[in-house]
C-alpha cells in the first residue's frame, strides 16, 4: 500500500475497526474511506454495488460483522448466519467486481471444530463438527474466507483473510447479554464493586481454557497481513497464551477492584473446551503480540470507565 492509496475500512466505528483506522492513521495512511451503518447496510446490494462503484477503493478491511457472546449467538443463529453472510458476500463480491487490488476478510476462531487439535493450526478447518452454540457465526465466516479464496483461484484476485481468537480493547461492546466473555466479566464485576454485592455468577464452571489478543496488536497483523502475505489459506492471530477462564475472572476481578466470592452457574454452557491458535503463520511473517494480559485488561477497563455510553443496557 502507498501512502496515498484510497483503503477502505468497512466497521470503522467498532472494535477491530477503529484499531485498524489508529494503526494505519500511526503508519501516515489519510486516503481513509468510511460509512456507518446508517450510511451503507452492506447487507443491501444494491447499495454496496453503488458505493463500490462510487468510490473504488484499492484496499479494503472488511472488519464489519454482527458479533455477540455464547448466549447471543445461541438465541439467534438464523440473524448471525443471515447478516454476516449477506454483508460479506456483497463486500467481497462488489469489491473483487470493481477492481479492488486487495482485500482483508476478518473472521474468527470459531470456525474451527469444537474438537480441533490445540493449538489449532489453519489447515484443520472442515476437518470435524463446529460448536454448536456459535454455528451460524462460524459458517457464515467460513463462507467469507472461502469465497476469497474462491477468487483468488478462479479469477486472480489477491484477497486474503485473517481469523482472530477472543478480542478485548478500546470501543468493545459490553452489553450485558450480546457482549462476549472478557467484557461481559469486566461489566459484571464492576456492578457487583459498584453496588457492593456479596458475589458474582459466572456461566459454566470455568473450566475452559481461552487465549485474548488485545486489538491493536491484531491491527499490527491486518497491516504486515496486507502488505506481506497472500495466499488462500487464514492467517491465525492469537496470543499464544491460554488461561482457564476462572483465573481470568479472578484477574478481571482484581483489575476493577472487586473483593466478594466468584460463583459458577454449571447449568450454563460452557462452549468449546479449549481454543488456542497456532500462530506460525503470523510469527513467520515479522510479527507478535506486544500487549500482555494484565496490561491489556487495565486498559479494557480505562475504556469501559471512559465511555458510558457503552454501559448502557
């Protein structure tokens, strides 16, 4: 990419979003292309066919995507499978139709099999059945990586993608029912400090292990992932660290200053066992994580205290 490039940031006002604007904007990037999702539903095709057409970006990150937690995504699979398939493929397919030079499908861990190899490296995708409670997600960003390969094979295009583990960081979503784990934790605990109560509940019985990526580091990755890797296959980006998530509610206790009992509710789910990605892949192209755990949750938490709006119910 050249410092002139017109790129295109799809999602620009969410999480993985806005980091990718902060990395390219710290790299000297200002030909930067945005829409709200007032603005372009890129579920709509028509619409996107007419922005794409409009505006031709060279480079797009196409980080827009409906997200939510376990319990989300198991009450509504129809919605996470209908909108995540339909805004990609109209992304992708109008950007590949307008001559986009390249693009970066950003997907997620779960597309890999409840019962993957740990750690679970890019090849084993399709090799056994996906978690049930996050299926709809997963196979829509199945869909989405498959397609850019698609591409790629039969027309030439240089469309690649990168397939995150759990995220945390600045402008994530802590809704009390559609968030996923590590915000919905930082929340909880911070009511329970706030109100004084004598104990949290946390779902399932703590037991699964879990890595977190702070999201600027995967920002770094989209970056050093578009200027210097093509190929059909994702890039995996994780930590390379995993934790069960009893000693991270213990940690996001201790970072907002909460002091009562920590109980499980074993009747909740607790999603896929285990969920390490093998990193090779990214490590071999020049990068790593910079942001540990604790430092990153500190933040977290800085920016949960600084922006109310997203406490809201």
């Amino acid at each position: 990419m050249d410092k002139d490039s017109k790129i295109y940031v799809a999602g620009h006002r969410g999480m993985v979003g806005s980091a990718i604007v902060r990395a390219l904007r710290a790299r000297g990037f200002d030909n930067l292309v945005f829409r709200t999702h007032a603005e372009l539903d890129l579920r709509d095709q028509r619409a996107t066919d007419d922005f794409f057409a409009s505006e031709r970006p060279e480079y797009v990150f196409l980080a827009a995507s409906k997200v939510g937690g376990i319990a989300a995504n198991a009450a509504a699979p129809a919605d996470f499978l209908y909108d995540n398939a339909m805004l990609e493929m109209n992304a992708i397919h109008a950007a590949w139709k307008n001559g986009c030079r390249k693009l970066l499908f950003l997907g997620s861990s779960c597309i890999y099999p409840k019962f993957a190899p740990q750690p679970m490296p890019e090849s084993c995708l399709l090799t056994s059945a996906l978690e049930p409670t996050n299926e709809g997600y997963a196979l829509a960003k199945i869909a989405g990586l498959k397609y850019c390969a698609y591409l790629n094979r039969q027309y030439g295009a240089d469309f690649v993608s990168v397939m995150p583990t759990n995220l945390y960081g600045p402008a994530d979503n802590y809704h009390p029912e559609h968030s996923h784990v590590l915000p919905a934790l930082i929340r909880r605990f911070h009511e329970a400090k706030e109100s004084g109560a004598p104990s949290v509940t946390c779902w399932g019985d703590g037991s699964p292990l879990r890595e977190f990526l702070y999201v600027d580091d995967l920002a770094q990755l989209c970056l050093v992932v578009m200027e210097r890797y093509s190929g059909d296959e994702p890039v995996n980006a994780g930590s390379g660290v995993e934790l069960p998530i009893r000693d991270l509610a213990a940690l996001v206790a201790k970072t907002v200053g909460y002091s009562g009992e920590i109980k499980w509710d074993t009747s909740r789910p607790n999603g896929t066992p285990r969920k390490l990605l093998d990193i090779s892949r990214a490590k071999a192209l020049g990068w790593a994580p910079t942001v540990p755990l604790e430092k990153g949750l500190a933040l977290a938490y800085r920016d949960f205290l600084d922006n109310p709006v997203r406490t809201e119910r």
